[in-house]
C-alpha cells in the first residue's frame, strides 16, 4: 500500500486476546524486510488481565442474545481498553507511542461460522473479531490494522488458522523439518518441512491442548491450571481412562481438521469419567488427560508429520513441564523445545503473529495460507485504520 | 495514504443504506483533485430496493435483542449484498468492476450513541455501522472504505452530519451564499457562506423532513409517501394543527442542533392530531403538515442563515413539488432549486458524499468538519480494506 513501507525497519506492537479471555497481549517487535526476507529483532512483552467483570462481561456477549446497542458498546470499548494497554506497553518500555509505525490488532473473536449458510438466500460464511480499530488509530495516533479473518473467509476459507505465515517466516529451517505446536485451549501445529516456502505448509488441530486439563485443575483443586504440571506428575495413570480417551475418534482424523470446544467439551469428558468403574483419585485423572494430551499430538505427528524433527512449542502448555516431558517421551527422536530457543517468545508468539501480519498486510503482502486455510486463493488480510 | 493517489483521475463507487431501510443506493463518479480543488464527473446512479423480508430483517436488528451470531451474519450479508448492487450498477453502465478505483461504503447505522456513558469504567462514546466492506473489498476486487463515523466519535464528535465537507467542495460559491438543504426523514441543512472554506461552514438539522408527511400519505391514503406533494396539494391549512406545530420549540432552538424520530415521533403527532377539536381531513393534515415542514425549514434560515441564498435541495423531499412551492413562498429572496441545477443529482447526493470521502481517505485528507460534529480536531475517515 504504502509504497515506502518496506525501505526502513517499521516498530509494530501486536495485540492478541483470545477465547480464553485471559488478557489483553501485547508484543512489540522490529521488522525488516530485505530481498522478500523478513527479520523480527527487539522483542518486548506485555500483559493486562481482564478483570473478572470484564470477563463476564465478553462471556455473556457470545453467549446470550443482547441488543445491538451493547455489541455496539463493547466494540467501542475494546478499542479504548487496547489503547490504554497499548500505552501500558509502551511506558514500560520507554517506547514513544508515536514511535510505534503501525498496530496490528487481532480483536475479540465473538462469533465464528465459516461454515456455509444462508440469509435472505445468500450463502454466507461468517466470523466477527469485536474492537474497533477505527478508535484504537485515533486514540493513540497510529496506524491500526484490524480485522484479519473476513478475507479469508470470503474467499471460501475458514479464517484460520493465520499463524502459518509467521511460523513459515520465522521458524523453518533450510536443513532441519520443524514443527511449531501451539498448547492453548486446542492444541495445533504447523509442519515445516526443511527448506518449504509458506505456500507449502501444512497445519491443523490435533485435538485438545490445556482445555481438559484446565478444567480438572480448576474442579478439583480450585486452580486455572496445572502450574508446571506438578499435579499431574504427583498422579498416576488411570488405565481404563487413557483407553476411553485413546478411542476418540478426531486424533486419528487426517487433515486438514479443526477442532473446538463443542467436540473436546467438558460435557463429553464427564461422560468419559462416569463410565469407568469406580471413583477415580483427582490427581490421576490430570495425570492421565496430561498423558492423553500429550500422546494425542505425538500420534498426529508421527502419522501426519515427521518423528525426527525439531518440536518448537508454545502456549501456556509450554510451561508444563510435565506435559513436555511426556511429549519428549512420546517422540524420542524429536528435539521437543520451545519457540524461546529459536528466538520467540513462546508467550508473546500469537501477539508478534499479528504484529508481523500487520506489517505485511501495509507492504501490501497477502498473508493466508490457501493450503491450510481452504480459501479459493491467497489475500492481503486486515483492514487500515489510518489515525489522521 | 498512496502516494500517488492524487496524480490521476478516480473512479470510485459510493454506497448508502439510510436509515429508512428503502434501498441500497449506489452512486459512481469520476474524481480528480487540481492543485487542491477537487472535481466530480461522469456521475451514474443505481438503486435495488430491499425487500419487505430484508427490511423486516434489518428493523429487527435494531429494535429486538440478538445473539451475536445474527449480528455476524448481518455484518456479512450486506458486504455480499452491497457487492452484487455494485456489479449491478456497473453492468448497467457498462463499466467492468476492476475499472473501479474504489468503493466508500457507509454500512447499515444499527445504533449511534455518540453521547457519553460509561462500561467497566471507561467513558465511551459509540457508533455503530454493519456491513463488512473486508468481505466487499474481495468479492469486488476493489478497495473498499468504510466505518466512516467511528473516528469523529473516537474524538469527541457526533459523527455527524459528515456531508458538509462534500457540501462545501461541490456546492459552495465564491459570490454568493449557498444552503445546501437535504430533506430525508429529517430536513439538515449546510450554510455555505460565499467563498468560505469547509473549516467555516454550519450546519445542523431544522426539524421534521418527509417524517410526518409519509405517515400521514401510509395511514389515510396507503401510499409510501405523497408523489409529488399532490395529496398536499389537494387539502387546505387546519389553522389550529398549524398554530400547534409552530409552538414546537425545537425549531427555534440556536445550532448546532440534532433530531430524530426520538423527537418527531408518531406518538407526538398524534397527541396533537387528538389535542385539535373535531377530526381533520386527511389531505388537510399532509397539506398542513407540509407547509409546517417548509415553514420550519425556512425559519431556521431566516433566523440562523440568509434569506438571500442559493437553496440547492436534494432528498426525497425535493420531488414534492408543493413543499418546493411552499419553500419558494416562505423565502421569495431564495433562488429554490434541486442540487441537479448545480450539477449534483439530488437522488445521489449522499452515495456521491461516501465516494467522495472514500476518495479523500485514500488520499490521506481528513474529513470530518470539527465546527460541525464537535470533535476536538479534523481526521482521516475511515477504515481501508484492500482486495489483494
């Protein structure tokens, strides 16, 4: 767009706030571009929790019907609470704000049917990532790009996932296949074979990351989660559950496969436990979801991927040391690590992907993956919210 | 934004959806900017009426609470809706849509709160136009702007009215004052006074547009609105009704000033059709209706513009012929005419106005008058979705 764009080094923050409706994340790196090869330098993080009533209240939204004035309501907000969390950033740093080139904003996904329906006759697919970055631009006198997954969608994909660009761009290496595994709710991967441009890649969901054991760890020990996996590793294995687990059929599905809440439900998981014999001790069944998890990624990989291959791992399940160490034992061949040692964040890795998105999409780069979204072809993605 | 933008002529596409759900408006020109002063050409204009089913859709939106998936599905639809007028509009004209070089999109206004009030504790101030001009961006193949009000709002501004600024570029006079007058639901008008820049010009709304006279034409005579003004014209004044009509003390209240259907209700109208003793010829009410809404137009400018001016009428309420009379009556100094007579086609004046400030944005000017919509300083309209 900017014809300009590409000739100097542009600092970008990226800001994420996932379905888990954790925080707001903010990265903040330099990119470069030189002869079509990006460089990511300078690093820096930074978090914000919602509050509990903020939390509630993006729940509710998705969840229950509400006027429009509300939906209204929220997507102004959210791009005020960005803005502050932005500046937050920014001061923690010693970054100027107007020094920030440009602001790659994922927004709160609220609704996401890429499936194929219709309204008034029309086939549609539909996704909506609330926030308004019209306000974030204004506020905060930066260039703003918002809205990344309409495109995509329009075009006959499913709007994800968008973070093989980024893995492609910064994690492949010409001489060693690598495997960028991503541990939130779900667990996904992006398979890098040595030397693949990103028009090659290959990623989907293997089945269920930290949503399982997030919840065990909150019924029955009144925690988020399993710090460091160490109530997991004070348990042992529940034989007749592992089996139950091992016989779901996603795991074994080839891909491209995505999956969701809706399959790996809480629901589905008590019906799993009520159907063993007898009451099971609470740190075994984290144990044994920990150990399911863990061979659930290992079985994609070894079936769809490659066994001999770098493991990079990010997410909040990379801080599971428990569950790290399962997957290195799962795959012995494999160098499991995680992002941090090639030079990403695991923490800040899906707020960076925006930020880099961000930068592309104002050089004037399409940045979907067809292969592994399904779109009909490749796109600039976002649109600009120039702060005036 | 690009650099270039300005160094040739633009074909670019205006789409409006107003408030009364009647119909997708499309409106196509030819722009250029010389040495600052921009030029229009070659307008065409195409309109493709909701259906009854589509507006129902619409209306519900607005009023009924929702689950936030309808809200999504909206969003998309009218970005597929949109793109096949435009294609239409273009066939019609033999123009093949990549000729185009843009497309400024307002959306469908589902809320506008532009007031502050108060969520999780920060003051927001919100607006709200659906339609996912990422999705029409890509269908098309063209860039497409929209969400043109939420910056003005971001700064403090009503986000409205945003016509002034193409008010002043293409209707204003070095030698003589100009009010560009446009009679929708309600009547606004700009004062553009003889050779002043678009940082000086006023503007604000008078009262009652065609609001009362269409209810009036639906309920007594079963027409969408009075063709013509001939119903008008058939009926002579109620002098009570008259005399209570003009003690509405909006109409006398100093700009800036801003109404809705909020203020000239049916249910106010209605108090005072039962408040007049004995009941009233129908053609009697949309006779006195009528004048009331000329005479409330023109008070206004006698009071707050000049009687001595060029009065370029654009709206539905420029082809009543007997409000355009009874214009001409109250104000003998006027010289009362369509915006055609100046070179605007008075039924694409509001779609030409987003193709305008699509072109703008592109160009990198700000928009918004901040004289007129309260925001503490000018701006870029606008968020741009580009095709890839």
């Amino acid at each position: 767009m900017q014809q300009d764009w590409f000739t100097r080094p542009r600092l970008v923050a990226g800001v994420m706030t996932g379905t888990s409706l954790d925080a707001v994340d903010v990265a903040i790196a330099e990119f470069s571009m030189t002869e079509g090869q990006p460089k990511m330098s300078s690093v820096k993080g930074y978090s914000s929790p919602f509050s509990p009533e903020e939390r509630r209240g993006l729940q509710d939204l998705i969840g229950v019907p509400h006027s429009i004035s509300v939906v209204n309501d929220y997507n102004v907000w959210i791009g005020h609470r960005i803005a502050s969390v932005v500046r937050a950033a920014c001061d923690e740093y010693g970054i100027v704000t107007a020094k920030l080139d440009a602001i790659g904003m994922h927004g709160q996904t609220v609704w996401h049917d890429p499936s194929e329906h219709s309204l008034h006759g029309t086939p549609i697919r539909a996704t909506l990532q609330l926030g308004s970055h019209a306000t974030l631009a204004v506020l905060l006198g930066t260039i703003a790009v918002g809205d990344f997954r309409s495109a995509d969608v329009a075009l006959g994909g499913q709007g994800a996932p968008l973070v093989p660009r980024f893995d492609a761009d910064f994690l492949s290496d010409p001489y060693r296949n690598v495997i960028a595994l991503n541990i939130g709710g779900m667990a996904n991967l992006t398979l890098l074979q040595q030397g693949c441009s990103a028009d090659h890649v290959r990623a989907f969901d293997t089945g269920p990351g930290n949503v399982w054991i997030d919840y065990a760890a909150e019924r029955w020990f009144s925690m988020r989660y399993d710090r460091n996996g160490d109530i997991a590793r004070s348990g042992t294995l529940h034989a007749e559950l592992y089996s139950k687990l091992r016989a779901l059929e996603f795991v074994y599905a080839p891909p491209p496969k995505s999956t969701g809440r809706e399959y790996f439900s809480v629901q589905r998981l008590n019906e799993l436990l009520a159907a063993c014999s007898g009451n099971i001790n609470p740190a075994d069944i984290v144990h044994t979801l920990t150990l399911f998890t863990a061979w659930s990624i290992a079985e994609n990989i070894r079936r769809y991927g490659w066994e001999h291959a770098t493991l990079a791992v990010s997410g909040g399940g990379s801080n599971n040391l428990f569950l790290m160490d399962a997957l290195q034992g799962e795959l012995p061949q494999a160098n499991v690590t995680t992002t941090d040692s090639l030079g990403i964040p695991s923490a800040w890795k899906e707020s960076l992907c925006f930020a880099y998105l961000a930068y592309r999409t104002l050089g004037g780069l399409h940045s979907n993956v067809p292969s592994v979204t399904g779109a009909v072809r490749s796109t600039i993605l976002g649109t600009i919210a120039l702060p005036g």
